[in-house]
C-alpha cells in the first residue's frame, strides 16, 4: 500500500526549533517530525517511480477521514482529486502539496493509492484557546495584543505564529530593543485546543555607541554629530531618547548633514553610504556615515523673471535677503521662495508657482539664481469653510478671520487670520488656514480645521507656606463660556492672613459688535506683616470691598481702547491689641507710617488703556510685540484722589533653531491730586503705592524692593556686657512701604529641548532683569531714646518710660501692696482710692506714680529710597505636568540695594479642565 504523510508543524511543546531574535528574520518552519514507517515506505515508491514508468489508476473513491470542524466537501476542494478521473504518484503528491498550502491541517496522509479507493486522513490545526504573553516589560501587555492577529477561538496557524513573532519583533526595534528574543510556545488542551504563549527576553535597549564620519574635511565630527538628531550614548544623556537606534532617525539624519552642508556652500554634498552595525554582543550600535563635502560655492546674480505684470522685477530681486557673492545657502532659496509667494498673495495672488532655476558654474564655483514667477490668475475667496467645532460656536471663529466671502485674497490678512484664532486658546496650538482651489481658477476655499481643548481652568491648592501659613486656594475660569467666547471666573483664597472671594464675566463681543464688556466684583481682607526673630506679626489690615466695570473697542487692526470705572470702600486698622496704647494707635510700638495709613476711605476711579497688540498669540508668542499705556484717575467722588500712570511694552523674536527671545518692560508713576499732609508723611496712601518683588522681579521677595523701615533693637553683648544693636535679618522688624515710581525690564530667552523632554511639556528659560521702586516721602523717626554715658565713654540708649493713663489721658497711680484694702490697684487718686475714674478719693494711702510698660530701645534706618537698578539673573522652568501648569525659577539677585530682600526659589502652579 502506497500511504503519504505531511510533515507535522510543532515538535513536542514548542512551535520553533530556535528561538527567534530580534535581529533575526522571523520564525523559521519548523523541521519535519521524523517519517512513520508507512511515510518511509512512500518515500521508497516515489524513489522506484522515478525510475521506472508512471502508473496510471482510476479513482473508484474518494472520502475524508478525521475532520470535525471542516466539511469534508471543503478539504476535498482544497485538492483537484476527484472520482472517476486518472490519478499518478504525482498527483497524489501535489495533492499533499494543495493540503500543507492551505494552513488547515497540522497532519495528512492518503492511503489506498493501488486500488483506487482514495481515502485522506487529516489531523485539523488546534483551536487557540488563551494567547499569553510572558516576560514583557518595557512593553505593556495591551500594546503587543494590539498587534497581534491570534485570537482565542481562532483556528492555529503555523504562518500566523510568524507573522505575530514579525509583529512583536517590529514594536521592540521601535523601542531600540534590537536584542530581544521572541520564543513563540504551545501548551496542548483537550478537545484540540491549544494555548499559544509567546515567552519575550527584551534584552537591553539598544543604543548607539559610535558615530563614524568619514570623508568630511572642512568639519570635525563633533560639529557634524551636533546638527544630528541621534546622539552617541554617554552619561549626561541619562534621560535622552535619541541615543536608541532607529532607522528613521538614521535616514533623517543624512538630510540633517545634507542640510546643514548646503547652507554652508556645500552644492555638492552627499551622502554615499550609511551603514548601521550591531556590536557582537547585541547590544549597541556603531553608525558610519561616508561623505562627500565637494566644493564651496557662491551666489552668483540673482534675478527675478515674473509673468504677472504687477510685479517689478528688479525691486523684487533687490528685496531678496540673496545677495550676490555670499556663500551659497539652500535655506535662503527656501525663504526667497515663500518671500516671493507671499508678495503675490498680498496682490490676490494666492496659487502662484515661484520655481528657483540654479545656474551652476563648477569653474567659478558661483551659483546663480533666477526666480521664475508663473502667470496666475488673481483670486477670490469662494467659501469659508469651518471644521472640528463641537463646543464653539461658527461665529466665534469667523469674528476672527480678516476675510469675508468675495473679498480678494490676501495672504498676510489669512496669516492675521490664523494668529487671531491662536490666540483665542480654544483649539490645539498650530492651526493652520488651508488654501484650497475653488470652483473656478480665480476661486479659493479657506478651510480652518479646528481641534478643541480644554478651556476651562482651575486652580485648586492645600498647603503650608512660611508667609501664609495654611493656604486653601480656589480659582475657576472657563474662557469659552457657553461656546460663545465669554469669560466666566471665579476665585476664593484663604489663608491665615489673608482672604478674597472675586467674581468675573466678560462679554467680548456685545450684541455682535466688536465691543467687549465686562463686570468684576471682589472683596478681600488682606493682613500686611513684618517679622521679630522668627515670629510673624500682623501690621495693618486692609478690606475692600468694591466691583469694576470695563469696556474696550479696536481702532484699527492693532490698536484697541479700554475704558474702566471702580468703586471701593478701603478699611485699613491695626491690631489694636498689639499697636494702640489708651485707645490711640501707638507710633512708638507701630511707627508713624503704620499708624498714618489708618482709616476708611471710599475710591471712586475711572481709567483707559490705549493698547497696540501684534503679538502672534497672546498665549504664548514667539513674534511681535504688545504696548500699552494706561491712567486711572481717583476723585470722582469719593475720599482719595490721584493720577496713576503705567507703561507696559513686551517684544518677542524667534532667532532660529527653536530658540525664543523676549524683551519685556513696564514703568509706573501715581501722582497725588492731594493738598498738603504733615511732614514726613507721603501724600500717596501706603495701600495705594506701588510694589515690587516676586513674582514680578525674580530673585527678591514679596515686597522685597524699595522703600522700607528696618527696625533693630539694642541688647546687652554677652561677651563684653556692652550695648549692642541686634544684626541677624531674622531679627529686625521690616515694613516695606512701597513707592510712587517703579520700573523693571527683563531680556529672556526660550531654549529648545528634544522631542522627549516637548512631550512631557518642558520649556526652559534663562533671563536677566533690572528694576528699583523708588519715590517716597522720607518718614519721620518714631523716638528719641535717652541716653547715658559712663566713666569710660560707653553710651547706653535706655528705654522710654511713659506715664500710665486711662482712656481720659488722666494720670494712674498704684495703691502700695502694703495697703489693707486695695493693695496693688490702679486709681486716679495720688491719696486714698477711687474705683470710678476720676470719683472722690477716700483713704490714706500714699500711691506711687503708674508707668506703662517700658519701650525698649531701638533703632530704625530708612531704606531703599533710590533709583539706582537692582539685577538679578536665573533659570527658569514651564512644565506642563500633570498637576497642572507649573513653573519654577532660580534666581540670584547680582545688584541689590541695602534693606532688600533676596529669595532664590519661587514657584506656582495650576491646571486645565
């Protein structure tokens, strides 16, 4: 009997004889199951058949034995035998072929070949009942099944385990993990099924240890790798991802070298070879790149030939930033070709074709350049057509387009455009205005594709701080209130020494027009400190209460006009526990200026801003700038009256590879519309002056620049006995008072980081600012202490005796303790006693003369009154983490002044909903 036998797919447990490797192709067919006796036989037939004629039989019949899932009908059609047709020792053989070809069957035979009574018997691929994952990682479980093609339920194919293992082994290269090892297993089941279990060895990340050049004269490797997106492996780039090995990167790369050579003269770089080794031990990689530098070259004439007859030739040559003789610059071709197709979009222009025409001379090593501008057509915006708003509503967006259906194009107004929508902060950052053809050649569709975020805020903080102790902060804003682009926000902070409830809404466009209005209301009790030692002590208090109401229109497409009218009620007192004396506020315990800022007053003010805004984005900008100036004036009514001036200017330039320079300043001057006050006494109320320190001027603490009274007390020096001042900060008493005049400027600068650290949303910054707050009534002194001198010359400062008195200003004297009645007691009566104040005296006693606890002496120096500019320098950080938007600075303070309060680290924090 002839019997033929497929080759089994898995030998005992495991789908592969060999593990699979990450570097290796995928799973190789497992080699055939040694051949039973009756195979061997067959294999002997076919041996004799070939040499001998084939013989020619006749199938009688044909059945199919062994399947329980598959029809038999549908095993036979994967074969061309059939009943009643000739059959040879080849047919039966390509039979067997037809069978292992469709991935059905992990076993088949045919037997009854010499009487023509075909019978197939098969052995069907399990059914997959669990597939596993064992030994992942680096990669989580979620990530690979997402990949994988086998499914439980499914029927076991050995070209699908290949297939899954290529999978696998393409996520791990993704990740740099080129030594990872893929061993793909199967666990028999009853019933035939099966359970599939791919057991990963991830291995190490792989690395790229060396980066070869070879070839390249006129620069070193190390400028060469710096213009390269992957980066050798060393230690400082611990947390840096372009030193894994990835093929795109290394494809990149060679367009980085390419253009980093063709914009330094280099027309005839290339790049010959880039070849990837993987070190022995699998591990890490050695990249060399093979290189051509060629000659330098220079511009040669640049001309402008045009078909669009608006345009002067010449004059468009004269304005390119190309100028003939310097050396040649593929990224100045670039930016000479969107120069030109940006001049025609600002003649309705917008499909122009600007196609640079190199003329290369290898012998003066010159390349000219001619810019050909193509005939077109002036066009005409068709349709806008707005996408991807759910929440916000079509006229937010349009309000904001500078064009309207049928107007010509204009590329600078679409560009105008597509910053204004930036700005509003409703949609992700970069949207872009896509320019599509029309209906016609003169027609052009706007398409704006918008993709919504969060545009809601909230702040919410518990915590400890050394100024306010516990601190409960709460602070809501949603800037795109109902889709209608309206403000609503909210805030309550509380803390041990102060407290604010403030509630706002804006209206930026009023009935449809271009003008916004808006209402704020507010109260907030706020407690001013100073510190003795390590304690701190409230100073004056100050509750406002009191609503604003504001409005502002543009003039033109820069310049704006806002208008504003508030109404407050101040209460300012002071702890009368700690700083009044007999009902009275005690100027030798408070200070003259402490006690001068007492009282309620009304301030009623009206004020405008004039505003020129070009900024790309107001959220955050990388062009243009922003001025603005504004005065409030106090009297219109109410108890205070001034003129508060104030200038603000900002400017932002992008100066090249993702770096951001900003230049901000602001000035500030309040001018008393006030009569004459005591002297030592300022006209402008220490509530309403200016202050400065963070998180304005980094590097200085709150309050911590300008004009302030600095107390020290005298104590006894241990080591000698004699008199000294006291110098630890910690010691002194610190009032700052404020100002009437400030400025403060700050250069900074925005560097770049690689992909990584822009996913995980960090922005570092460097700068340097100057400013002083100055302008101040010099205050009089608080006391003249009495002094004594010894024999040796030592002057003693004593401390201020004062007479006790009731709230009457009358005199208090103290009942002896030897006295049978009233031994100890306060009374009006020098003879005798009287409970009620001032009442008739009776009795004899003798009282000595009351005085009130003695102040002890101290010395107070007046600060900070000067314009002369403090510096300070730092490094700061934006990260969008996930607690929210958070920044942290260190700063150094270079230049301050005496009586300034320098602070190295600030922070704060926020979030999105």
């Amino acid at each position: 009997m002839f019997v033929a036998r497929g080759a089994a797919l898995l030998a005992g447990t495991m789908l592969s004889g060999v593990p699979v490797m990450a570097q290796t192709t995928p799973v190789p067919a497992a080699a055939p199951a040694p051949s039973a006796t009756p195979a061997a036989a067959s294999a002997q037939a076919a041996a004799q058949a070939s040499a001998t004629p084939a013989v020619v039989r006749t199938i009688k019949t044909l059945r199919v034995e062994g399947s329980q899932r598959i029809e038999p009908e549908t095993v036979l059609s994967y074969t061309k035998l059939r009943v009643g047709i000739p059959y040879t020792a080849e047919t039966l053989d390509q039979a067997l072929k037809d069978l292992q070809a469709s991935d059905l069957f992990v076993d088949f035979s045919i037997s009854g070949v010499e009487t023509g009574d075909i019978v197939l018997r098969i052995r069907e691929n399990p059914i997959i009942n669990r597939v596993i994952l064992e030994g992942n990682k680096a990669l989580k479980s979620d990530k690979i099944t997402k990949e994988i093609k086998l499914a439980p339920r499914q029927i076991f194919t050995r070209t699908a385990v290949r297939q899954d293992v290529s999978r696998i082994i393409e996520l791990y290269r993704r990740q740099g993990r080129f030594a990872a090892v893929i061993s793909p297993k199967m666990v028999s089941l009853d019933q035939n099924r099966v359970d599939v279990v791919f057991e990963i060895t991830e291995g190490p990340k792989s690395k790229v240890r060396q980066i070869n050049i070879i070839g390249n004269e006129v620069f070193n490797d190390g400028k060469l790798r710096g213009e390269m997106v992957t980066k050798e492996s060393r230690w400082f780039r611990l947390l840096s991802s372009n030193t894994s090995y990835d093929q795109d990167r290394l494809n990149y790369d060679q367009q980085k070298l390419r253009q980093f050579y063709l914009t330094q003269g280099y027309a005839d770089f290339r790049v010959t070879s880039a070849v990837a080794e993987l070190t022995p031990d699998k591990r890490d990689f050695i990249i060399t790149y093979v290189v051509e530098e060629g000659k330098r070259y220079k511009f040669g004439d640049v001309t402008v030939d045009s078909e669009i007859r608006d345009f002067d030739n010449k004059k468009l040559a004269a304005s390119l930033p190309i100028k003939k003789g310097e050396w040649y610059n593929a990224k100045m071709v670039e930016d000479s070709v969107d120069q030109l197709s940006e001049s025609a979009g600002l003649f309705g222009y917008a499909f122009t074709d600007v196609s640079p025409d190199f003329q290369r001379d290898p012998e003066t090593l010159t390349m000219g350049m001619n810019f050909h501008i193509a005939q077109a057509q002036r066009t005409y915006v068709e349709r806008i057509d707005i996408n991807g708003n759910t929440q916000t509503q079509d006229k937010v967006v349009r309000r904001e387009i500078r064009l309207a259906e049928g107007d010509a194009f204009n590329s600078f107004q679409v560009k105008r455009s597509q910053d204004r929508i930036n700005s509003l902060g409703f949609f992700q950052d970069k949207m872009e205005i896509k320019q599509n053809p029309g209906s016609a050649p003169d027609r052009i569709v706007l398409e704006t594709n918008l993709e919504e975020k969060s545009t809601g805020e909230l702040q919410l903080s518990v915590g400890y701080s050394s100024l306010e102790r516990f601190i409960i902060q709460a602070n809501i804003t949603q800037n795109n209130f109902r889709g209608k682009g309206q403000v609503l926000r909210a805030g309550v902070n509380y803390s041990t020494y102060s407290k604010s409830i403030e509630l706002g809404f804006t209206e930026p466009y009023l009935f449809d027009k271009n003008v916004a209005v808006g209402v704020d209301v507010f109260r907030r009790d706020y407690n001013s400190f100073n510190y003795i030692g390590t304690d701190r002590r409230t100073t004056y208090s100050q509750v406002s209460t009191g609503f604003q109401i504001r409005t502002g229109v543009p003039l033109t497409e820069y310049w704006s006009l806002a208008g504003r009218y508030g109404l407050s009620y101040d209460e300012v007192g002071l702890d009368e526990g700690t700083y009044y004396t007999n009902g009275r506020c005690d100027i030798l315990k408070a200070g003259r200026y402490l006690c001068e800022a007492i009282g309620n007053r009304w301030t009623s003010s009206a004020g405008y801003s004039l505003i020129y805004d070009s900024l790309n984005s107001r959220l955050r900008p990388t062009a243009g700038q922003r001025l603005s100036f504004s005065q409030d004036f106090a009297g219109l009514g109410g108890d205070v009256k001034y003129i508060r001036t104030r200038l603000e200017g900002s400017k932002f330039v992008n100066v090249g590879s993702g770096f951001i320079g900003s230049l901000v300043g602001e000035a500030g001057y309040i001018h008393s519309l006030e009569g004459a006050r005591p002297e030592g006494t300022d006209k402008i109320r220490i509530t309403d002056r200016f202050y400065l320190g963070e998180p304005q001027f980094r590097g200085f603490d709150i309050r911590g620049i300008g004009p302030r009274v600095q107390r020290q007390y005298y104590q006894p020096d241990p080591t000698t006995g004699k008199q000294v001042l006291i110098t630890d900060r910690n010691q002194l008493v610190d009032d700052a008072l404020g100002g009437r005049a400030y400025y403060l400027v700050r250069a900074e600068l925005e560097i770049p980081l690689g992909a990584g650290a822009r996913e995980l949303g960090l922005r570092p910054s460097v700068y340097v600012q100057a400013g002083s707050l100055f302008a101040l009534t010099r205050p009089l002194p608080t006391a003249t202490f009495p002094t004594i001198t010894d024999a040796a010359g030592n002057v003693t400062v004593l401390p201020i005796q004062r007479l006790l008195t009731d709230s009457a200003g009358r005199q208090l004297y103290l009942v002896p303790t030897t006295d049978a009645t009233n031994a100890g007691a306060y009374t009006t009566c020098a003879i005798g006693y009287s409970a009620a104040a001032g009442g008739a005296c009776a009795g004899a006693s003798t009282n000595s003369i009351a005085y009130d606890t003695p102040i002890q002496p101290f010395k107070e120096t007046y600060y900070g009154s000067s314009a002369t500019p403090r510096v300070s320098i730092g490094v700061g950080v934006n990260w969008n983490s996930p607690f929210g938007p958070l920044r942290i600075d260190l700063a150094k303070a270079l230049v301050k002044q005496k009586g300034d309060d320098p602070k190295l680290i600030t922070f704060n924090v926020g979030t999105q909903f």
